[in-house]
C-alpha cells in the first residue's frame, strides 16, 4: 500500500545524485560538508521512496571516473562512506532494507571493502526492499565486464553477468541539479526508463519534489516501442 495520491507507482527508482558542490558553494562550506549533507539526505529519501511503495532504489554514489577528483576530496569522501556505512547499515537492517554494491572493487581500500561485505552480510535476509549503492560504477565498464563473460544464449543469459542480476530495470530515473543526461549511469538498465530532471540540488531534493517526480511518472504511458 502507498499514501501517495497516484496509483502507479514505480518498482524501482535509480537517482543520480547531482549538485553537492554546488550547494556547498551557495550554502558557504567544504566538500566534504556538502557531501554529508547529501549522504544524509539519501537516508531521508530512501525512506520516502520506501513509504510510497518503491521496493528498489539505485543511488549513484561514486562512479569510475570521480577517482580523478583531488586525491584530498577522495579521501574525505572515502572515509565519509565508511562512517555513513557503520551508523547507516544497522538502521537498514532495522527498516528491512537489503543494502548492495555495483560497480568495482578492486580500487577499494581493504578495510573500506571489509565494511561493505558486512553490511551487505547484515542486510542480507531481507527480500522486500532493497537499496543498491553504485560505487566505482561505470555503466560502459559494466557492460564491458559482462561481455567479456558472456558466451551467447541472448539478452537474459547476457543479464546473469551484469552487477545485479536480479536487479530490475529502473521504472524511472531521476537526476537532480537541473543536468539533462545520464552520466555512463546503468546504461544497460534504462533502455526504456522514464526521466525525470529536477533542478533541486541533491542535498535540497526532498519528499515534496520525490513526490512530484513519481506523480509525474504515473502520468506517462510506456510503450516500449510499440504504438
């Protein structure tokens, strides 16, 4: 069941979190702040999303090429991840929210990855609701990774290769910050998703406007290439 006042709600929403620094420029503080703001932020919306019936939710947190960033910004967001993932994956686990990684390891520092295999460990069991974190995610690389294994046998048997076999196409994506384009985000996946652009930076984008997007969903018709 949903309080929201459409009927149509989309299974699963994936979110390119966009405008963190932005917002740090317009609000006067650091990176580093603009980025827990936005961290923060991604809780309440999880939350939201999950209260108006959506069962998947992707968020876009780190992707392959944010490794070219300062090394100090990378760092501090490195460290960032690993406290939000301590404080955050006990309450995930509370809510009965499956947390999962897709993208990249192999640049992860090892006890960095040690905290995601536990909170991916402790989150486990649940089956209803999950969140899927792109981490060093790259949408070409993806692709890449899963052709290189693929041995022919069609689009499903292809499928099984990718990050999260089991995950479902996103039904909509959304993309904050007023930036029209996906970004190399789940290129596979969005064949046939739906957009949605705000021009809310991401640590401002709240349940009102989680709303107005998903109201704008229920009213547009997929088609899937047919008439």
């Amino acid at each position: 069941m949903t309080d929201a006042p459409y009927p149509d709600v989309p299974r699963h929403v994936a979110i390119i979190m966009d405008g963190n620094m932005r917002w740090a420029a317009a609000n006067g503080v650091t990176a580093i702040e603009a980025n827990r703001a936005g961290a923060t932020n991604l809780k309440k919306i999880v939350r939201a999303a999950n209260d108006l019936g959506v069962r998947q939710i992707t968020a876009f947190a780190f992707s392959t090429e944010n490794w070219s960033r300062p090394i100090g910004e990378v760092k501090g967001l490195m460290a960032l991840f690993a406290q939000k993932l301590d404080e955050e994956a006990p309450e995930l686990d509370r809510d009965g929210v499956r947390l999962r990684f897709v993208g990249e390891r192999d640049r992860v520092a090892p006890k960095l990855l040690e905290k995601m295999e536990w909170a991916e460990q402790l989150t486990e069991r649940h089956d209803g609701r999950s969140l899927f974190v792109a981490f060093d995610y790259g949408g070409r690389s993806e692709i890449l990774r899963a052709a290189e294994r693929y041995g022919g046998g069609g689009e499903q048997e292809f499928r099984k290769h990718l990050y999260a076999p089991d995950m479902v196409d996103p039904d909509l994506i959304i993309r904050t910050s007023g930036e029209l384009r996906l970004s190399n985000f789940l290129l596979w996946q969005a064949a046939y998703s739906e957009l949605y652009f705000s021009d809310s930076l991401w640590p401002d984008f709240d349940r009102a406007e989680l709303e107005r997007a998903l109201a704008d969903y229920a009213m547009r018709q997929r088609r899937y290439g047919a008439r």
